[in-house]
C-alpha cells in the first residue's frame, strides 16, 4: 500500500475588508467539512461588532467557522476569525494569539498582522489570500509570505467588490495565482484534497 | 536571514534584558515579541539584533525605550462599557458588605481604567473606604496615570462608553477642560497609590477584594499566565473579585480551580471561598 500523499501546506491565511461579507459567504462554504487545513481569517469590521458574522458563516459553511480564543490550537476543518478589535497572530507552535497592540494600517485586527506572523510560522508551508478590499492592509504581510516561500493568491481585481486592497497585494510582490473567488474555492479544495503537486500544475 | 539565527538572537536579546535590568520578557507570548523586536529594530539605528543587544547593556536610556516600545498601553475611559455596567449590578453589592475594600489594577497603562472604576465606586457611594493600588511596569504610563491629563479625543470616547456603562450623571462632572486637553477631577486620585509593579517578577503585596488586570495576560504565554494566576490567587481575599480583558479567563490555567465565575462575558471571576 502506498502512503497517502503528505500535504506539504499546514495553514490558509485569508485577508478581506469592504465588501468581505458577500466574499467570504461565497469562498468558504465552497470548502468541506473535513478540510484539512485550519484557515485564519482577518475581516476588517467596527471594533464593537458582535459575533454576528461568525455565527452566520458558521451556519452556511460545511467547516467549522469561530472567533479564535487565546491559546487556542489552529486545528483542520476549522475556520477562525480574528475577533473585532483584537489582532490575531499565530505562534511558531500552531497556536493563536491576540493582541491589542496600536493599529495596523488603521486596523485591529490587521491582515499585515496575521499574515507576517504566519509567514515566520509556517514560511513555504503557508498559502496567503488577499480578498477584496479599499485600503492596502495585507499588501507587506503577502510580500513576506511569498518572500519566506509561501504561495500567494489574490482576488482578480475585475472581480472584487473594491479592487484596491487585491491591486495593492498585486503591486508588492509577485502572487502566485490571480482567481475568481470560485476558482479560489477549487484550488484550495484540489490542494486540500492531493497536495501540491497537482494543485500546482 | 536564516529564521533559526533570528529566533537564537531574540533569545539572547531576552536573556540579555533580563540579566541587565530584571525585566523577564522571556515567557511572552513569542509572536508579539518578535514583531515589537522587529518593530524595535527597524527604528533604532542598529543594523542587526546583536547590535542592538551590545546596545541595549550600555545605555539605560535606549533600554527605557524598549520597555515603551514592548509595553502595550492601548487603553479607554470605561472600555468595554459591558464590563462596568456588570462590576456596578454583581460586585459593588458585595463589596458594600466591607466596611473597607482595597482595589488592585494591575496593569493600569496610561490609568484611565482606574479613573473609570473610581468613577463608578464614587457613584456608589463606595470610594471613601477604598484603597486603590494602580499599578504597571512602565514609569513614563504610570507618570501619566498620576496626572490623569488626557487629551479631547479620549474624552469623547469616555463620554460615549461612560454613557453606555450606565453611568448615573453627566461625565463632564469629572473633569474640566484645559486649552487642548482634559484634567480629570483630581478627587478622584485621593485614594489612588501609584507604583512600578512587575506581574513577572515581583510578589504578593497585600489581600484584595478586587483585582482587575485587563488584557495584559493576552501577553505572557501559558506558563506565565499561570504563575499570574496563582499570584492573583494568593493576592485575593475569600470571595475577592477577578476583572480580567475580554479575551482572557482563568479557565484553562493551573489556578483555574482557585477562581469562580461571576459573569462569563465581562470575564468577572470570584476567588472560592
Ligand atoms: C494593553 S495595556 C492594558 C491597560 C488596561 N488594563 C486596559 O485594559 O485598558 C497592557 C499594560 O500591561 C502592562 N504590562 C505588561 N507587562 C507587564 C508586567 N510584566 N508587569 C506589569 N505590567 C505589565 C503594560 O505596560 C501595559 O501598560
């Protein structure tokens, strides 16, 4: 019996801002219930947002979707969302963390502040997303994911709802793969199901 | 640079604090160490950490600046309204059974969430029999705390959070207003002791009946959130209150048997008794 192909990829980090609503309701129930990866979402939202969109995305998604707690394990099959006003980082031991340092970008949580963190934790092992959005947050957090050997998607500018925040991750480095959030769907699904190796082909 | 000499340099550089000056950032919580490293590196002037760390042993003034930088001081007048609204309907009750109350902030930054809560003990009759120790390990937020100066910006936000935290009259009472910023009405510091405190390393200075350290565990790793656990355990009276950051609870700790909970979502807990 041959061993079943070892993903070579331990996280998905996703970046969305205005108009993340309507991105997000469409990428993440695309994904199964067993998806073997954790994904870590920042949402750019008010800092006295409740727990409203987790618990509506949780509902439709097949994947577990829930705010990240302090400490906690990024676990498969889960989706965690940083909670508004705290930022979230990842420790080198596949934990999370929070944070309320200032702002980054005018933001807390910041895309920049998740992404960099993940990029020292999981380097090439790491796919970065930047969705829609009209500022620049997760612009130098993509450069340094595809910097330390990650994989770099971001959502075709035509397609988003405000083009600036997918153009400026564009601008900083050179992403890997530009898609229509249903392709992202399928490429994240594909990997998740046999690696890289026809994920990338 | 090869991520392994970077991880080894952060160590020496934690090491080296702790030797030099007795700050122990050694059980933080890694990720947000090494971006204020980052942070910290990039405007200092030195190319590379070990610079920073020859730097750092010889100039006690390019160290304070470290501590500024590593020292997270975001806060509010009554952040998390919630929070208050809920010390006013389940704690001031209990503690209006002590003919005095002593009253910890640990971790009190800038101080503004000291002035909040002796706000709230004034409207409740409460501030008299108070003792209120405010507490950080960084001078230049404590020497804020002391004047208790903020500026209009911070004010408007006080107003709106003291309003949604049930606050019983106009929060103007509390202060008067200067050219470009707003002097909070000094009575409030009356019962008010300011001083250098360090949750790491220092000990267990009194028996409270409220402690509130508010999202300064989200910092220490585990380890150390335990021993701040026990700390808070052995600093509490039977019965004493725990106020801690909306992220943050006793639950997973090693103490976590030591601690009740009053209210889940304001994160108020109660020493066992
Ligand atoms: C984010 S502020 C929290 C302020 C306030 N409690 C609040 O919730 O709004 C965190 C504070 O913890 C302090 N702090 C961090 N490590 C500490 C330590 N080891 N001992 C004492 N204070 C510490 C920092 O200096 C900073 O002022």
């Amino acid at each position: 019996m041959t061993p079943p192909l070892k993903n070579p990829f331990r996280a998905v980090v996703i970046g969305v801002s205005a108009g993340g609503l309507k991105a997000l309701t469409t990428l993440l129930p695309l994904l199964p219930k067993a998806y073997p990866l954790p994904v870590l979402v920042v949402q750019h939202r008010l800092a006295e947002s409740d727990d409203y969109l987790t618990k509506s995305l949780d509902r439709i998604c097949a994947a577990r979707v829930k705010e990240a707690e302090e400490k906690e394990a990024a676990r498969a099959g889960h989706v965690y969302l940083a909670p508004a006003n705290y930022h979230l980082l990842v420790e080198r031991n596949e934990t999370l963390s929070l944070s309320i340092d200032e702002r980054e970008n005018f933001s807390r949580p910041s895309i920049d502040v998740l992404f960099e963190s993940a990029a020292y934790a999981w380097s090439a092992r790491l796919i970065g997303i930047v969705l829609t959005g009209a500022n620049a947050d997760g612009a130098r957090g993509l450069a340094l994911i595809k910097k330390r050997g990650g994989l770099t998607l971001v959502q075709d500018p035509a397609t988003a709802e405000h083009d600036a925040m997918p153009r400026a991750a564009m601008k900083a480095c050179l992403v890997d793969h530009v898609l229509k959030l249903p392709e992202i769907g399928a490429f994240l699904n594909q990997i998740g199901i046999s690696g890289i190796n026809n994920a990338i082909e | 640079m090869n991520r392994d000499t970077e991880q080894i340099e952060i160590d020496l550089l934690l090491e080296a604090i702790f030797k030099r000056y007795g700050y122990d950032f050694r059980n933080y919580a890694r990720a947000s160490i090494e971006r204020r490293t980052r942070r910290f590196l990039s405007k200092s002037g030195c190319r590379t950490i070990p610079e920073m760390i020859d730097r750092l042993l010889n100039d006690e003034v390019f160290f304070g600046g470290l501590v500024r930088d590593f020292s997270i001081t975001v806060t509010e007048l009554f952040r998390d309204p919630r929070v208050y609204a809920s010390l006013r309907r389940q704690v001031v009750p209990m503690l209006k059974t002590h003919p005095f109350i002593k009253i910890w902030h640990a971790g009190c930054a800038t101080g503004e969430e000291a002035y909040s809560l002796a706000i709230l003990l004034k409207e409740e009759g409460l501030y008299d029999r108070a003792t209120i120790f405010v507490t950080d390990f960084n001078d230049g937020a404590l020497q804020k705390a002391r004047q208790g100066i903020y500026s209009t910006d911070k004010i408007k936000e006080g107003t709106r959070n003291y309003q949604a935290a049930g606050g019983k009259n106009s929060f103007s009472d509390y202060y008067q207003a200067r050219y470009d910023a707003v002097a909070l009405d000094g009575a409030l510091r009356k019962n008010m002791t300011f001083a250098n405190y360090n949750l790491v390393t220092d000990g267990v200075f009194g028996e409270m009946h409220l402690i509130l350290c508010r999202n300064v565990l989200i910092y220490f790793d585990r380890e150390l959130q335990n021993r701040v656990f026990g700390l808070f355990g052995d600093s509490l009276v039977r019965g004493g209150f725990l106020c801690l950051g909306s992220k943050e609870s006793p639950t997973f700790s090693t103490a976590a048997d030591q601690f009740e909970t009053v209210d889940k979502t304001a994160k108020i807990y109660r020493k066992r008794s």
